[in-house]
C-alpha cells in the first residue's frame, strides 16, 4: 500500500476489501473515541465538579452541540474543502481541547471544551462520510458505511473501556492526555493512508449551498432520514448516558472500573453493525430500518431490572439496534441525496448529533425529577417514533439507490 492509498486502488480481492475495512474502521474510531468515552466516568466527573447527574451528563454530552454546528458548517463549504486535508486538521486540532480537558477548572469550561471537541470530530466526521460517498463505487458503499460504523461501535467500547481503566489507576488528568494522543494518532494515520481527493465538482455553476439545501429538505426520504437520526442519537445519548448512575448505585452498585467492563456490551454490535449493508442490499433500507428499531425497543424493559444481568442484556440489544439503524442510515443518506452528497450527510450529522444534546437535556431532567423509569419510556418514545418513520419511507424497490 503506497503512503497515500485511494480507496478506488483497493477493491476487488478479499484482502484488499480487507484492508480497506480495517482503514476506515481505524479512522470511525479515531475520530469518535472521544465522543462518549467519558460517560463511563460519568460518577467521577459528577463528584469531582460536586454538580447533579443532569448538569453533567448535559456537559459530557455538550460535544453533540459542537457536533451538529460542525456538520452545519461542513454542509455548508462542503464542495470547497478538500477531504484528506479537511480531516487530518480537524483530528490534530482535536487534540488541544482534549487535553484542555485535564485541567478543566469549572463545570462551565469543561462544557466549553467538550463542544470545542464536538466542533473537531464533526468536521472530521462529516469530511470521511464525504472521501467514502465520492471515493467508493456504488457496490462497495454500503460495506464501506459499515466499516465506518462499526469502527464507530469500536471507539464507543474500547474508549469506555479505556477511560474507565486510566480514571480509576491514574486519574482523570492522565486520561484526557491520553486521548489527545489517539487525536494525534488518528490524524496520522488520514495523512499516510487516505489518498488525496479534491472537493466535488460543482453540479451547477455559481448555484448556492442553500439553494442545494433546499433541495434536500424537499426530498420527503431525506427529511425522514434527518429526523431519524436525530430520534436514534437522542435515545442512544440517553440510555448510555444514565444508566451509568444507575449502576454505579445501590442495589447494583458497581465501581468505577466494572462501570467501564460493563460496555463490553458493545461486542455484539461490532459483530453485526457490519451486516447492514447486506441487509439493505437484501431486504431494503426500510425493512431494515424498523427491524433495528424494533430491536432496540426490546431490550428497553429489561434496564428496569434490579439486577445486573438483565440490564446487560437490554444494553445489548439498544446497542445492537441503534448502531445497525445509524449505519443503514449514513448509507441511505448518501444513495438518496440528489445532489452534493457531501452536503446531504452534513446535514444529516447536525440532526443526528443535536438530537443527543437534546436527549441528554431532556433524558437527565426526566432523570433527575422522575427516575430512571421515566427516562426509559422517554428513550421508548424515541425509537417507536423512530420506526413509525422508517415505516413511511419508499418502498424497498424506491429505496435501491440508497447503496444497496
């Protein structure tokens, strides 16, 4: 493989779609490790900054809001950034609020620092959804999506595992450094092994970006996709976020450490996330959308248990339906938007990301005011009204465009 490898010189033999999976799964988890590794030092934060579950899960969950500005702007000046270049700034400049984030003195900068960090792994984000829509060809697209995604599920298990193990032996300090230094890491590795790719030519000469938006926003199947996404994170943001607390209490009561072992939970999903492009190719994007869904609904009554076992099961499977759901989204997205699909997938990132800032609002008020119970048939809502969108998209048949 040459220094900077195009992903059009990969296809073909199974150990080149190999290595091209792997590429790109490396950097989903590079670029997000960040994202949520903190909730599983959720406890410790809330004791160290002495504020309530709600104030900082919401501070934790602040880098949604960087996030879904991020995806504003990269849909905004999408067909004037150049991929590769794009990505490795954003990832190199993550790594300064990152390590901010260690002597962060108040609950008040901390959340500004986190929003700093959202800005960061938004821009990085929405640019690769961008290298893969235009970089891969219609038939390796859906696998490609995948890839990403599960490299997402990856990043959300060994960096819960990894914060947890750092916070509890070396502190939280020393945790923030690290991760700055898998920001570092992540930036490499886009400069060595991303081939360049200029931005998207213009379809239409002069036409603006808002004009394009428009467009988007007129599609019926991309407007249910937006609000999809956002219904997925918002549910996702706020199961993984409070059951935390959950079960670092009585009668569960786990330590810090447990708390982080507890998010092998997300293995299955590594196993299954990259299904869904087969899925889609199969069964349809709208099928496979309701039956992720589905899932996930299915695991919400057993976070209710007062034991462990259930509860991990339930994690599971929330797990395992919303990331199968977020990849056939990010697919469906591109193969659908008529024009700049760089443009398209930012949007769609600002929906799904302001939708967990949103959910961690609105799931830790009902958490602090009602419990756990209340934030569960919250999260219940979500994913049914999620489904019932789903439910509405075009026809299987109408839906191939959408990579399958």
């Amino acid at each position: 493989m040459t220094a900077a490898t195009d992903l059009r010189a990969l296809p073909g033999t199974p150990r080149r779609t190999a290595i091209r999976s792997l590429v790109i799964g490396l950097v989903a988890f590079l670029t997000l490790v960040d994202l949520f590794a903190t909730q599983a030092i959720l406890p410790s934060l809330t004791r160290h900054y002495r504020v309530s579950p709600a104030a900082m899960g919401f501070a934790v969950n602040a880098a949604t809001m960087g996030m879904a500005v991020a995806g504003l702007a990269v849909a905004f000046f999408s067909r004037r950034i150049d991929r590769r270049r794009g990505i490795v700034v954003a990832l190199a400049l993550l790594s300064i609020p990152t390590a901010l984030l260690a002597a962060a003195p108040d609950l008040t900068t901390f959340t500004l620092l986190r929003i700093a960090q959202g800005l960061c792994m938004a821009g990085a984000f929405a640019l690769t959804l961008s290298y893969l829509a235009e970089r891969c060809s219609a038939g390796e697209a859906a696998a490609a999506f995948a890839a990403y995604v599960t490299g997402n599920v990856a990043s959300n298990l060994v960096g819960r595992l990894l914060s947890a193990g750092l916070a509890d032996h070396l502190g939280l300090a020393a945790n923030f450094y690290a991760f700055a230094a898998l920001n570092l890491a992540g930036a490499a590795l886009v400069w060595f092994y991303l081939g360049r790719a200029a931005p998207a030519p213009m379809g239409v000469p002069g036409r603006s970006p808002l004009s394009i938006w428009a467009e988007h926003l007129a599609n019926p199947a991309l407007r249910a996709s937006f609000a999809i996404g956002f219904l997925i994170l918002f549910a996702f943001i706020g199961t993984f976020t409070y059951v935390n607390f959950v079960l670092a209490r009585a009668p569960i009561a786990l330590s810090p450490m447990a708390l982080g072992l507890v998010y092998l939970v997300f293995l299955p999903s590594v196993v299954t996330t990259p299904l869904a492009g087969r899925a889609v190719a199969r069964f349809g994007a709208r099928p496979t959308f309701v039956a992720a869904l589905g899932l996930a609904v299915a695991g919400l009554p057993l976070l209710l248990a007062p034991h462990l076992a259930p509860v991990l099961a339930g994690l599971a499977l929330v797990a395992v339906g919303t990331f199968f759901a977020q990849a056939t989204a990010t697919g469906f997205v591109g193969g659908v938007a008529t024009t700049d699909r760089g443009s398209a997938s930012g949007i769609y990132l600002a929906c799904y990301f302001l939708g967990g800032l949103v959910g961690a609002a609105v799931l830790g008020q009902l958490f602090d005011r009602l419990g756990w119970t209340a934030s569960v048939a919250g999260i219940g809502v979500a994913l049914v009204a999620a489904a019932a969108l789903a439910a509405r998209l075009m026809s299987p048949a109408a839906a191939a465009p959408a990579r399958s």
